[in-house]
C-alpha cells in the first residue's frame, strides 16, 4: 500500500459516480480513510463493496444522504468523526445537470442544482470546519467543471452553480488559512462517467464506442477518465500540496486555452 494518504480521513460527496468513486478508490490505495456520501443507496452499496474487495484492510463508511438536506449533512460529518476519530479532508464532489437555455429556463430547476451544487457544498463546510480545524491540517477539494471558467451555451444554470463553487472556494481559503484549513477546486472536462455515458447511451451511442471518441473539445482529442481526475484530488488531499490555497485547476484536456 502507499501512504499519500496515511493518517487521514476523507468524506467524499457523490461517491458513488464516476469521478467520486475513483477519488475514494485512490484515497483508499493511499491509507486513507473514507466516508462515501451519495444519495444513490444501491451504487453506495456497490462501489463500497468493490472498494473493500480492491483495498483489504482499508477503512470505510458509507452514508446515504442528499448533500442538500442539512440533517443528513451533520450526521454524515458526526459519523465520520466518530468512526475516524476526526476527519480531515472534504471532497465537495456531488452535482446534478440540467439542460435548457437561459430563456427556458424553470426557476424550480435554478433553485434545484444551486441547493445541491452550491449549497450542497455549503452544507458540508459549515458541518465539517469545526472537525476540520480540530485536524490541524486539512483540505477542502472542490469539484467544479472547465465551464465554470469557459462559456458556452445550454447549461447556464449548472456553468453558473460550478462558477459559484470557484467563488466559495477562494473565499474558503481566505476564511480558513489560519485556521489550518486549505480550499481548492479542480475544474475536470469532459469525463466518462456513469452520466456521460448515459447521456450518449440516451442519444443512441454505444457506450464502448465512446470510449474511442475523437473529442474536437480537447486538445487531446478524447474523454478524460475519472482516475484522470481524481490524481489531481489526491494531489490536493495530501500534504505534496501544502503551499496551495484557493487555487483552480483545470483538468480539461486543455479545452480551457483552446
Ligand atoms: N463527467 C464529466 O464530464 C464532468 C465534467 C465536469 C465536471 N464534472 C463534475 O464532476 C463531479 C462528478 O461527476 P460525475 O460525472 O462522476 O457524476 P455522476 O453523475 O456520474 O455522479 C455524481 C454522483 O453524485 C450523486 N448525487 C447527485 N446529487 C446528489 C445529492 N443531492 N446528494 C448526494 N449525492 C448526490 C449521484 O447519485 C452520483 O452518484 C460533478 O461535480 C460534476 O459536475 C464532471
């Protein structure tokens, strides 16, 4: 086992999808110890099974919850720190979609992906900093998306909910550097996930062919994988990113200069 990870303990939201379930899979490879958070019970169940079978010996919990209710929120954090003893790093990493335009847009749908993929976030902050504090030093990992920083037409109501996260993120690491606190944000592009897949699968793709696509959106002309994502994560979970606060790292493929 390696160690990049040893001695800390993780909650990581949306675990059980793509992205999420491969930051936990390194955490665990790592020596981490980790809380799963979904609201989805079934693939909660399934990705912590396939943890355990991949990482004997590994520490891990699961919660299913919904990242925008604050009851669920507190107890997720209260079980970790009593399983763990503590908890010292926060992955931010659960997000729903929604598709329209600006001008169709439904309020009720605005009011739905900010609960989650802004105050969802929120919610853990405000739940996990007095157990993050307590660590000495801790590190907040948001998940946010290139289209946070990069425009485009479509989604309007998540790009707005992924540049919000940047924004509570910059605030975060003023709020919290003397607190032993560091907060930063990966932006991923385009990744092959259980929902990428399933949107291709929903327009008629198959979804081994994908895997092969030919993406003009990245400069390296294909979809990132979630482990591709997750890398940067552990990098910013760990101690190797000590002097880093605040920060957003594009993890696109290079979409972001194109
Ligand atoms: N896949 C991509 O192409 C891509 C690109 C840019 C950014 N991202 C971001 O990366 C993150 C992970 O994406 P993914 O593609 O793995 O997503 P996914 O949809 O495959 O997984 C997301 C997980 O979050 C869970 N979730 C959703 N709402 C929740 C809630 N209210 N409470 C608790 N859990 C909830 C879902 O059940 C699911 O397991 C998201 O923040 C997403 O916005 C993904």
């Amino acid at each position: 086992m390696n160690s990049r990870m040893t001695g800390k303990s993780a909650i990581i939201t949306g675990a059980g999808g793509g992205i999420g379930a491969a930051i936990a899979g390194l955490f665990c490879q790592e020596g981490g110890s980790v809380l799963l958070f979904d609201r989805n019970a079934d693939i909660l169940g399934k990705t912590a099974a396939q943890l355990r079978s991949r990482n004997p010996g590994a520490r891990i919990e699961i919660f299913p919850g919904d990242v925008s209710d604050p009851t669920d929120v507190d107890q997720a954090v209260k079980h970790a720190a009593v399983a763990f003893g503590g908890v010292s790093v926060l992955v931010n990493n659960a997000a729903v979609r929604n598709h329209s335009s600006v001008e169709t847009s439904d309020i009720a749908e605005w009011n739905r992906l900010l609960s989650v993929n802004v105050l969802g976030a929120v919610n853990f902050c405000k739940a996990a900093l007095p157990a993050l504090r307590n660590s000495g030093n801790a590190s907040i990992v948001n998940v946010s998306s290139c289209y946070a920083v990069v425009g485009r037409s479509g989604m309007p109501i998540y790009d707005a909910t992924k540049a919000a996260l940047l924004s509570v993120t910059r605030t975060l690491a003023f709020e919290e550097a003397q607190n032993g606190v560091r907060a930063n944000a990966v932006c991923p592009g385009g990744t092959l996930t259980p929902f990428t897949i399933g949107r291709g699968v929903a327009s008629g793709r198959n979804a081994e062919e994908m895997q092969n696509d030919q993406r003009s959106d990245s400069l390296l002309r294909r979809w990132g994988r979630p482990e591709e994502i997750a890398y940067p994560v552990l990098w910013l979970a760990s101690d190797e990113s000590s002097y880093m606060t605040g920060a957003t790292i594009m993890v696109d493929g290079g979409l972001s200069i194109m």
